[in-house]
C-alpha cells in the first residue's frame, strides 16, 4: 500500500537478502554499519530516517510558518500522518477484513492457553480481539513510537492493557529475551502469529522476511500463523476507461500517436496511484482468474522465487523445491546475474481465454485464507474455509478495500509483433508504436511472468500459443535455455486438489456473476 511506483517498478525495493542467516540475539543487539542492515520494507513512522536514508521531517515543517496546523499534528513524522490518513483509517473500516481476522484468530487460540505474538499492532485492534477470544497474553510490537503510544491509550480504554505487551521496534530488531520478557513466563514464547503484512502486491510489504524471522526467532516451533496461506492471481482484462487514460488519442483529426512512444507497457502499476477504483469502470475478464504463486506463511522463506550463491554452478540446486510454491503448469529458467548463479524464475502459464476482447492490461490481485488447500490443518477448520481477496469483483460494496489496497495493472501491448519488428529492423523499432493484441474466445494463450530476486515485483507478457511456441521452441523441447543455463520442465497437476481457485463459498466474498460485473456503471469513486 505504501510501496508506491518506484517500488512496484523494483527500483530501490528494500528486501532481505535471501542468503542472510538468522541473526541470533547478541547480533541484534550490536550496533551495525547502515550499508550491512538487512534491507526490506520498512512501515512509516518508524525509526529516525525515511525508506530513502533521508531525515524523517515532522509533519508541521511541510507547512508555511503562517499556516497553520493542529498541535497533535505537528511534532508527528510527516511519513506516518500520511499513512494513516492514505490506507490506516480505510483498513481499520474494512468490516469484512476485521471480521476474517476475528474468525482467524478464534480458530488459533485456545482459550486460556495460546499466547500470541502481533507483528505491527497499529490501532491494536488484533491484539484486543486476541484478548477478547481468551488469549493468556499478547505481546504487540509496533515499530512506529508514536502509533505504540496510541495503541497503550486504546488497550488502557478497553481495559485490556493488563493482557497485552507492546513493544515498540521492529521486530526484526527484538531480541527474543524481550519477547519472553513481555510474555511474563519464563522461557514462554508465544504459539501463535498474527499480521496483516500485505501490500497491493501480496509479498509486497516483505512478509515473508518478517515472518520468517519471527517464526525462527520470537515464537515457539509450529507456532500457528494467522493467515497461513495466500495466493496472487492476474487475470487478462478489457478496459476501454484505462487505455483512455494511457494512451494518446487523435483530436480533430490532429495526430499525437507519437506520444504513444512513452507509454509504459513495463511495470506493474498500482491502481491507486491512477487514481481510481478498478470496479467503478467498465471492464471485461477475458480469462479466469491465474493462480500466479502460493505461499504458505508458515513455512515459505524470503526469495522463494529466485536462489542466490556464490556457488560457480548452477547445477547444485534443487530445482524441484520451486514446485512446492507454484500452481501448475509451469516453466522455469535459470540465469547468471551479477557474477552470481541466481534462479531468475520466468513462468509460463497456458490458458483459453473465455470472451472475445482486446487485451488491455493485466489485473493483478490476491487472496489469504484459512482452511483451505489440502495441507491445512486440523486446528483451521478446512470443514469451512474463509477467504479475503481484492479482485475487483468482491470488493463492489466494499470501498475501504479498494482505498486501502486496491490492485494493480501492468498496460500489455503484442509483444511478440514488437520482436518480430526489432529482429526485421532494430532502427526503426525504436520509432514503432505499441500495437494491442484482440484475442477470441477460446483462444489459446501463454501468459509470461517474471519474478524479481525478493519476490516482490512482478512483470508480465501474454503471447498467443504459437507466438509463444515460436518464441520459446527450446523451452519445450530442451533441458536447458539457450543459454545452456538449466530449466525445470513443464509440470501439470497430478492430482485435482493441486488446481487452486479462488474461494467464493464466503457470503462477504463471494465473486458477483461475470455479466453483473461487466454491466457495472461507471462510479465517480476515487482510488
């Protein structure tokens, strides 16, 4: 949510370094050199210096001396009264969110038994519902001083404060002596998990790096993680309103298609930073939802998508451990990058569209659940699983969501006709204009993803199949890429409960028929 364009764009990403062990307690203690901290996203309002290095300014330095703003305002970091007026009073409205989460929490907590460790308390709202479920303790940690401060008001109002601990850090910072400190047990970790670390993108607020550190450091072994598992999905859609507003169009016979140069078929773009809500425009799917990857929070590490070594060969990896997190079927590739061997995964799904179309953009969102998949446990109640996602279509009614969240699009353009012209004539493809691609029903599609080394930014093209089989021939007939780099082969799913789709068994989430989505009237809803 607050990773903005450069971020969705994998510029200046913060991220874990996927190789970085574990720092044990006495690491965390010692004072590091800035260049040797572990980078990832870091919420507003925390420590003295924004995501850029830069000195956090107070929120009152924006203004002009003889304008003039509130005292509660004035000595705040400006990066955190911006964040919590952008998503934080939109997040805490989200009935439907506030209520899968208390539903979460029921099914993980024994009453009397379970201690629970929040990671980025916020308002505090988890760790009272934690509380108000029968949680033995809590401990709240909050990197934002200032939002810790507020969170101590709200337990003290609702006479909770006596069950919960807040410690003010990140929790990548927290030694899990303070952990067993607040706990109040000695040698006590806590048993269960719970963090809403989700950006637009689904890893894109690094929860797979917080997590993981939690789970290895601040919590008992086979602590149970609230929500367990998620999935990020891309659906191919129509959207006649938003290649209005990125593209250039003729004006009384005036020419401007050269502006169209500059058009941006690259990067993943949030919808937030267009300025609108995708369900308040007209839009037609042009195929099912994708199952890009899924990731299980209770077990899946930092960089799941991309391996680095210092290793000189690529052969010491165990591709098939990649097949544990990706829906199939799929392709993978191996690259060499920096001097390093480093599995760069591009993935390849086949699919059929289902509606005839122009193929606009891609639409990027996700779901978390509980309950659901074959490998959730007994203590989730698979028997009736939830589910909380941002498609579009299941957040009509729900506009906190979308203010808080969104999705996100990436513009497509014919790809494959752009490298046709460039292996024709390399000059004049720097003058070509983007072409869109028209598909029809039934047609038979590839849709490319490429991963970023965090995971966390994503990149797509969409070829018809035989563009893609004359594109990639060696992808399906060879082990290897050409650049003699390995490849894992195509994989399809030997059993039925490997397909995942989305869940719409869930009243509050259930997805409207594709016609009444389609039929939506425009709404002046901004995003």
């Amino acid at each position: 949510r607050v990773i903005f364009l450069l971020a969705a764009r994998g510029k200046n990403i913060d991220h874990f370094d996927m190789d970085d062990d574990v720092r044990s307690d006495d690491e965390i203690s010692q004072e590091m050199e800035p260049e040797e901290q572990p980078r990832h996203f870091r919420p507003p309002g925390s420590g003295g210096h924004d995501r850029n290095g830069e000195a956090r300014r107070n929120f009152g330095e924006d203004f002009e001396d003889h304008f003039w703003v509130p005292p509660r305002l004035a000595d705040k970091p400006c990066d955190l009264v911006e964040a919590v007026n952008d998503f934080h009073y939109a997040m805490i409205n989200d009935q439907p969110r506030n209520e899968f989460y208390y539903e979460c929490l029921q099914r993980a907590i024994i009453p009397g038994v379970s201690i629970v460790l929040e990671i980025g308390t916020g308002s505090g709202v988890l760790a009272m519902l934690a509380v108000r479920l029968g949680a033995r303790r809590v401990v709240a940690i909050e990197a934002s001083t200032n939002l810790a401060e507020l969170a101590k008001k709200n337990f003290e109002e609702n006479g909770l404060s006596e069950k919960i601990e807040i410690i003010m850090g990140m929790s990548t910072e927290i030694s899990s002596e303070q952990v067993k400190k607040a706990v109040g047990v000695q040698d006590q970790l806590p048993n269960v998990i719970v963090s809403e670390l989700f950006g637009t993108l689904l890893l894109g607020e690094s929860a797979l790096e917080y997590l993981r550190d939690a789970r290895e450091r601040l919590a008992c072994p086979n602590a149970r993680i609230i929500p367990p598992r998620g999935t990020q999905y891309a659906a191919i859609v129509e959207c006649a309103d938003v290649h209005a507003i990125t593209s250039a169009a003729n004006y009384r016979g005036i020419s401007l298609r050269h502006i169209n140069l500059l058009q941006d078929t690259s990067s993943v773009v949030f919808t937030k930073q267009y300025g609108f809500r995708f369900s308040s425009v007209s839009s037609t799917f042009l195929s099912q939802p994708l199952p890009i990857f899924q990731v299980d929070f209770a077990h899946d590490i930092p960089g799941m998508l991309s391996y680095n070594t210092t290793t000189s060969t690529a052969a010491n990896y165990d591709l098939t451990s990649f097949q544990n997190i990706f829906v199939p079927p799929y392709y993978l590739t191996a690259r060499r990058q920096d001097n390093k061997d480093t599995f760069s995964c591009q993935k390849y799904i086949n699919f059929n569209a289902t509606a005839d179309g122009i193929a606009h953009c891609v639409l990027v969102f996700w779901q978390v659940s509980i309950g659901l998949g074959p490998n959730a446990a007994d203590w989730e109640r698979p028997q009736h699983p939830l589910t909380m996602s941002t498609d579009p279509r299941s957040t009509i009614n729900n506009f906190a969501r979308d203010m808080q969240w969104g999705q996100a699009i990436q513009l497509l353009e014919d790809i494959h006709a752009a490298r046709i012209a460039e292996q024709n004539n390399p000059q004049a493809a720097l003058t070509r204009q983007p072409s869109l691609l028209t598909i029809q029903k039934g047609d038979s599609l590839h849709l490319g993803i490429r991963f970023s080394a965090d995971s966390v930014v994503l990149q797509f093209e969409l070829l018809h199949s035989s563009a893609f089989i004359q594109q990639y021939q060696h992808l399906l007939t060879s082990t290897t890429t050409t650049n003699g780099d390995p490849l894992l082969p195509p994989r399809t799913p030997s059993t039925p409960e490997e397909e995942v789709e989305l869940d719409t068994s869930e009243e509050d989430h259930a997805l409207p028929e594709e016609e009444h989505f389609q039929d939506q009237k425009p709404r002046r809803l901004r995003n």
